[in-house]
C-alpha cells in the first residue's frame, strides 16, 4: 500500500478532484492549509508556495491505495503540470510514501 500526498494551491482543488475522480481514487481526505516560504530556508523547490510573508492559501490531499492506482494519479499530475508550463506559477505537487505498517 502507498500513502499518496498532493499538494496544490486553492485555484487548483478542483483540477485535483477530478484527477483523483478520473484515477478512481475511491476514498481521499483533504483538508485547508496555509503554506509560507522564509527567507532562512530556501529549498531547490522552485515555485513553492509563496515569495512574500502573507502566504497563500492551499489545499492538501492524502489517501492510502494500491501502488497502480497512485503511480496512475502521479503520471496524471506529472501530465497536468506539464501541459500547464511556464503559466503556472504554483504548480501541483504529488508524493508516493510506502505504508510499512498499518493497525
């Protein structure tokens, strides 16, 4: 089993629901968060969230699933982000974790 994460900016949500709709995820969770980028810490990650002290609101999804199913939402996000480019400021993370354990 995987744990997939998705990441992805307010305007995005729905675009992620559907790809989750599309990838028959049948049961995610997501929830509101509010991701700010400092200026002590600046990663290799460009475009992660936002540049200033305000923030910017985002959504993050997360679902456990077969390792097929979360390859098949990773291949569409990978689609989607490259089909948006250099017009897309904030651009649509996805993470695949093993579940080593579960109760």
């Amino acid at each position: 089993m995987k744990l997939l994460i998705i990441l992805s900016i307010e305007e995005y949500a729905n675009d992620v629901r559907k790809i989750l709709a599309r990838q028959k995820v049948p049961i995610y969770s997501e929830t509101e968060i509010h991701g700010f980028r400092t200026e002590a810490y600046q990663p290799d990650i460009s475009n992660w969230f936002a540049h200033d002290n305000h923030g910017i609101y985002s959504k993050l999804f997360f679902s456990i699933q077969d390792s097929n199913c979360v390859k098949h939402v990773l291949d569409e996000v990978r689609a989607y982000n490259e089909e948006a480019g250099d017009k897309q400021k904030n651009p649509v993370h996805a993470y695949q974790l093993e579940v080593e354990e579960s109760v």
